[in-house]
C-alpha cells in the first residue's frame, strides 16, 4: 500500500487523486494546493483526505511514500527536488521541468536518493498508441517516412510556459516511443497573440535518425479540439485519432508503387493513378483503457515491485532538451537546431 500526496489539485489534479484513490495499492494520505477554492472542491468530492496548502504538510509526514506533482510546469524543479530530497518517491507532470538544467538536477538526484522519478508522459500508456507502436515494429508500415502531429484546443492557456512546453511534450514523448529514437534537430516557429512573449501557437519539425520527419502543430489558439495524428510508412499508411474513443486508429492500404517500366508517364494523371495502390481502409479495434489510469498502475509497478519507469527522468530530460531545441528554433525564427540527448 503506497501512500501518497498529490500536490497540485486544479485542472488535471483530481484525475490524479481519483485514480489513486480508487486503487486497491494506493491511498491518497494528502492534497496540497495553496488555491483555498481548489482545496475546497477536494474536500467535497474526497471528504476522507486530509488537505493543507502548505507542502510540508505532505514532506514531514513520514507515513507519505511518494508525492504526485501536478502543479504549474515551472514550479515542477523545486516541487520535485523538495520531495527528492524528503527521500519521497515522485510522479511529476509533464514536462519535467522547463530547463535542461533543472531537469539533469533531478534525474541525478533521483538516483542518488534511489527513489523513483516518473514523468506523466501519459501517452506512452495508451492502448491505441501502443498498438501503433506494434504496427510500426512489426514493419507493416514499411519504412517510415513521416509523421504530422495536430494537437490543438481553444485553451487552457499557459502563462508559465509556451504552447510548445505545454502541447508537444506529448507528440515528442509519443513519437520518440513509437520510432524508438530522439530526434537530432528542431526547427520551429510560432507566434505570441495573447500573452506577450508566450507563443501560441507554435510549428515545429524534428528530424529523427533514417531522415524521418516528424511535423508538430501545437496550439491553444484553435477552434477545434484536435488530437490528429498521422503516420506515413512506404507500405501503408495510417491514422491516429484521440479523440475518437470507440475507434482511434486506421489503416490505409495504400502506397506509391515504383513503376520503373513507365517512368515518362508519370507526369499524365492516368499513370499517376496506375502508380498509386488503394487496398482500402481497416479499422482495428484497440481494447479500450483508461492511459491515466495505466500510468498510475505503472508507477505503483515501479515503486512497489521496482520495475524500470517506462517515462522516467531520463526520458523526461530528452523531451526537454528536444523542447529547448524548439525554444531555440524559435529564437532563431526557425533555425534548425541540434538536439544532443547525451
Ligand atoms: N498529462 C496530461 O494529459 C495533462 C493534462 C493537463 C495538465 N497536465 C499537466 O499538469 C500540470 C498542472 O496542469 P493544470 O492544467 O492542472 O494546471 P492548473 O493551473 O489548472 O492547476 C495547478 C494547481 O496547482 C496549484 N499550485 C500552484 N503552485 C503550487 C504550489 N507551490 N503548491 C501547491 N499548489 C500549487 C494551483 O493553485 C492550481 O490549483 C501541468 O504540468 C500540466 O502540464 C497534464
């Protein structure tokens, strides 16, 4: 039975406290949010959790084992390093920190205390998400070719960090799971509208190794709630959806073929059309899960039966260095950028 404090209870806290409190390995000992109206939602949905606004509360309490941080990203460093330090294990949100220093403190640190440090990257515990993984490792794809990512909403927006930070932690987390690698340079640009200083809305392109591209469109300045995503392989080609629960993914039986016995024709429609193969469109069923609810799981996994974090602090820290690329590209109005994961 691990027992934890949540910290951080606004938008995406409760998600937090509810799961671990619904699971037979866990109970939820603290919520701690210096917000007096936050604390008082928690007490009327959790009535049996103890809340304070102070996280100390949580840190001297020695029946805590593990504190799960869902604050504001730039508070994340000190959050964390505090718990750490308390000798707590830490689920923290995504991103892990904003800076490439402060989040290469923390998985240092998080091994010489020995204790557990999982970042909520929470895609990587999705089923339709990992099935893609599946599709892209068995090679029913071919190779891959590039990958668009949309993920776009009319808010929440930031005023600590940019809409890259906040957004593209996800598809960079997502798409460095699915291909098995980090990229090796960012280019990006965007634009600040609301906040001066804070973009956006932001473009970015990662080159993986096999001169894979993968296109970000991150936004919280777009009428559409989008979670699109695309993956085009040389053998087939497909689709990713989030927000279509019931069916997230589909597979294009399509390709280019290399007509070499025609090359002058391929500038006429007709050989185009000759050239390119449709097989049709399949629909796998994915087994629905709940992502959040499998992260949890997975971290239980990892402190109470010492399984390896599948998004630890070293997966975090490669996200924010691909992140500090993008800020840089952005600095740069859209100078590729090298990313060195070290
Ligand atoms: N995994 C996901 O899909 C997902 C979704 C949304 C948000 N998030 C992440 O969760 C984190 C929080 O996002 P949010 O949308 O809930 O933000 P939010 O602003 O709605 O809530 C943050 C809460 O933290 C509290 N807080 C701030 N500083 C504190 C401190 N020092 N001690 C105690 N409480 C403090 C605030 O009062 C507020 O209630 C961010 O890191 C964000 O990136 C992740």
């Amino acid at each position: 039975m691990l027992r934890i404090a949540v910290i951080g209870a606004g938008h995406w806290g409760p998600n937090l406290i509810s799961n671990f409190h619904a699971n037979d390995r866990s109970r939820v000992a603290w919520v701690v949010d210096r917000d007096a109206a936050r604390i008082e939602v928690v007490r009327r949905r959790f009535p049996d959790v103890r809340t304070s606004a102070n996280i100390d509360d949580a840190l001297q309490d020695p029946n805590v084992d593990a504190l799960v941080i869902a604050t504001p990203t730039r508070t994340h460093y000190e959050l964390t390093k505090q718990a750490l330090d308390a000798g707590k294990h830490v689920l923290v949100e995504k991103p892990l920190t904003d800076s490439v220093e402060t989040s290469m403190a923390l998985c240092k640190l998080a091994e010489v205390v020995e204790r557990v440090l999982l970042v909520g990257h929470v895609f990587v515990y999705n089923d339709a998400a990992r099935h893609v993984k599946q599709r892209i490792e068995s090679g029913d794809l071919g190779r891959i070719y590039y990958i668009s990512m949309m993920r776009t909403n009319l808010g929440p927006i930031r005023g600590d960090v940019d809409a890259a930070w906040d957004l593209a932690a996800h598809d960079i987390s997502l798409a460095s799971f699915w291909l098995d690698a980090w990229p090796e340079s960012a280019s990006a640009v965007g634009g600040s509208y609301i906040n001066a200083g804070i973009a956006d809305v932001v473009f970015s392109t990662l080159r993986y190794p096999g001169e894979v591209l993968v296109n970000l469109h991150t936004s919280w300045l777009n009428p559409r709630k989008a979670r699109d995503i695309t993956v085009v392989g040389d053998k087939q080609m497909l689709t990713f959806d989030d927000v279509n629960v019931s069916e997230p993914i589909r597979i294009y039986d399509k390709q280019v073929e290399h007509d070499s016995r025609r090359p002058a024709l391929v500038d006429s429609l007709e050989s185009f059309r000759m050239s390119v193969h449709d097989g049709g469109i399949a629909v796998p069923s994915v087994p629905a899960s709940e992502p959040l609810r499998n992260e949890c799981e997975h971290f239980l996994d990892c402190v109470l039966g010492g399984e390896s974090p599948l998004s630890g602090g070293r997966e975090g820290l490669a996200v924010v260095r691909v992140l500090d690329a993008i800020s840089r590209s952005l600095e740069g109005r859209g100078r590729e950028m090298a990313v060195e994961i070290g």
